[in-house]
C-alpha cells in the first residue's frame, strides 16, 4: 500500500478526516480524476484498517464539499471540480485556493494603452486616460477554466507591468503593493453559447454553454478600480449568495 495514503491511527486529528484530506489530495493532484470511479468502502476499509463507518463519514463530507458524487447501484465518483464563487469579494487565485486547487495563468496580453469606449464608461474615465489591459487565461489543476479581460486605471498602480501575472494575483498586487482597498463589486452573469475560439480553449464540444460576466470593482472611497469581462465554462461555474428577509416578522 502507499504509505502516503495510510491514516496515522495514533493522531488526534479524527481519522475520518484523515481520510477525507487524503483523498482530496489525490484527486487535485490528478491521481483520482473526473468522473472516475473511487475504490469502494470495503476496499478503503481493509487498505487503510478502518472502519466501514469511518470511510463513509469521511465520504459523506467529500460529497457535501462538492469533490464527489454517488451513483446509486454503480458506486462513488469524482467530480469536475468547480468555481464557486461567494458574496465575499475575492479574486480568482484566493477562490480556487479556499477548495485546494492548483492555480496558474497564461498571459495573452498586458499593455498600457487609451481607455477603449465601454471600459471609460464602466471607470468612470476621459476618453485620453490609460488603463492597464490585462488578458489571462485562468487555469485549475491545468483546466482551462475562465478567460479573463480586466482594466484597470493606470492612475491607481504606476509601474504595474513590473509584474509577472501568469504567476501573481493581480487582487492581492493591488491590495498589498498599492494599497487600494478593495470593498465592493458589481457583478452582471449572462448566459450564452461558446464562439469557436472559446470551444478550442475550453475543449468543449458544441453546442456548448458558458457563462459571461462582467464586473466592476470599486474601492473603498467608491472609486472603480477595476472593470473585467470573463468567460467561464458553464459546468465549472456557481454563484452561490445568502438571501434573508428584510422585515423578518
């Protein structure tokens, strides 16, 4: 057996969750991968000397965490793993790190240039004003996930294109470095079919399903920071929000 698969019987760390991370590790790190099939209970039980109950719980808490999925009759599965994004504003690079993914970018382009018509408007910018116009392609555990456009005003972060974004956060770049407090977003999502550019990319078949959306970030003084256009795929993409009642009677 692989001993970095075993559970350490004698750690306080409940064994269930032993179990839980271990199998969380194998499938960011391509061991297990989508829609494949995980090793039974029985056979977790007898490898690793626990249990039965104990791999079901720590199988329980993969499926409520999204990682995998049950198929009555046929057994556990992984699952394509997803972006799900919250109401609390963070970028790509801390969301997919909150679930355990690997995260990298591919840089298509990044240069200085005059504010194009529909981001002076979302800016709030003159038409003679610079942005920073940085297209990525964003990547986890080496899927094509997004396809992400952002300008941002050059007035905010001179010098910005000292920096390497295929391997940087740009939110945490502008947070720590240019100390632009970063509060509030307004965020639009439309559905739509891939163009032909975004089957290749995404290595979707068509008809396929993406989702559009367009985002503006604003400082804490109510100053827009940031306006971004992204491409996400429509089965790794979920917004996920909090509703509650304002007269709660």
């Amino acid at each position: 057996m692989d001993t970095n698969y075993s559970v350490d019987q004698k750690s306080s760390e409940p064994l269930y969750l032993q179990l839980k991370n271990k199998l969380i590790e194998r499938i960011i790190s391509g061991v297990y991968k989508p829609e494949e099939k995980l090793p039974s209970e029985r056979v977790l039980s007898e490898e690793l000397h626990i249990s039965r109950m104990t791999v079901r719980e720590a199988l329980k808490v993969l499926i409520n965490d999204g990682y995998i999925y049950t198929q009555v009759g046929k057994g556990t599965f992984v699952k394509n793993i997803q972006y799900k994004q919250d109401t609390v504003l963070t970028g790509f690079t801390e969301q997919m790190h909150k679930i355990g993914s690997e995260v990298s970018s591919v840089v298509l382009e990044f240069n200085l240039e005059k504010v194009h018509s529909s981001a002076m408007t979302k800016l709030e910018l003159s038409p003679n004003d610079q942005v920073y116009k940085l297209k990525r392609i964003r990547n986890a555990n080496n899927k094509v996930f997004a396809i992400e456009t952002a300008y941002i005003p050059s007035n905010f972060c001179p010098g910005l294109e000292k920096y390497d974004f295929s391997k940087e956060s740009l939110y945490a770049t502008l947070r720590n470095d240019y100390g632009l407090k970063l509060v509030r977003a307004e965020q639009t999502v439309v559905a739509s079919l891939a163009d032909a550019d975004e089957y290749r990319l995404f290595d979707i078949q068509p008809p396929g399903a993406v989702l559009r959306i367009k985002r503006i970030t604003k400082t804490n003084l109510q100053e827009p920071a940031e306006y971004v256009e992204s491409v996400y795929r429509g089965d790794s993409y979920i917004l996920q929000t909090q509703l509650s009642c304002e007269n709660d009677h």
